[in-house]
C-alpha cells in the first residue's frame, strides 16, 4: 500500500480565483445559457416570444389572465407587436383570443 499526500491549498485557491473571475461560481458547466442568432425575422420573432414565455416560468395553459397579461406586456415593452402577424402568433403560443391579446395591450 502507498499513500501519497499532497498540499493542494494553492491549487483551490486558484480554482476559486478562475470561478470568481469567470463567474463561474457554483454554476455548472451546462446551465449557462446559449446564445441564438437568428437567421430571419421570423426566427427572431419566434424565440423572443418563446423565450419570454418561458422566463415566466410556468407553462401557457397553467398561466392566469394576469400572468399572460404581463407576458403581453413584456413583448410589448420589447416592440414585438410593431410587426405585422405577431398578434396572431402570440394569441396561439398563449392559447388566448387575438382580441384578447388587443385586450390586454389596451390595459398598458
């Protein structure tokens, strides 16, 4: 039997530096979020509604009027409506009326 022992203090305290440098912290490797570059505006359109479904974090046919009200609101602050169709798009991601949708954007 062999035991080797190893002073590894300074090897932990540069691990430390490199996570508080990098930010790493205690985030794994694979929760970071990746970056999406769309290919048209209608890719860029999808994601930004998706994306802002999904930061709600509770899925569409479980939200409550207010909670897609607030959706609407987050899209609205970003612009998304000024494009032709997106009431629409909106309306099915959301499982909502378009004339909700005309709805909730008249509350802001």
């Amino acid at each position: 039997m062999l035991c080797v022992n190893i002073d590894i203090t300074q090897v932990i305290a540069m691990k430390d530096f490199l996570e508080a440098y990098i930010g790493g912290g205690d985030k794994r490797v694979d929760s970071y979020e990746t970056e999406h570059f769309a290919t048209s505006i209608e890719d860029l359109v999808y994601s930004t509604i998706k994306k802002t479904i999904s930061d709600a974090g509770i899925p569409p046919e479980r939200m409550t009027p207010e909670e897609k009200m607030a959706v609407v609101q987050s899209l609205n602050s970003k612009g998304i409506f000024m494009l032709k169709g997106v009431v629409s798009q909106v309306a099915d991601m959301l499982s909502v009326s378009e004339n909700t949708i005309y709805r909730y954007l008249n509350k802001n």
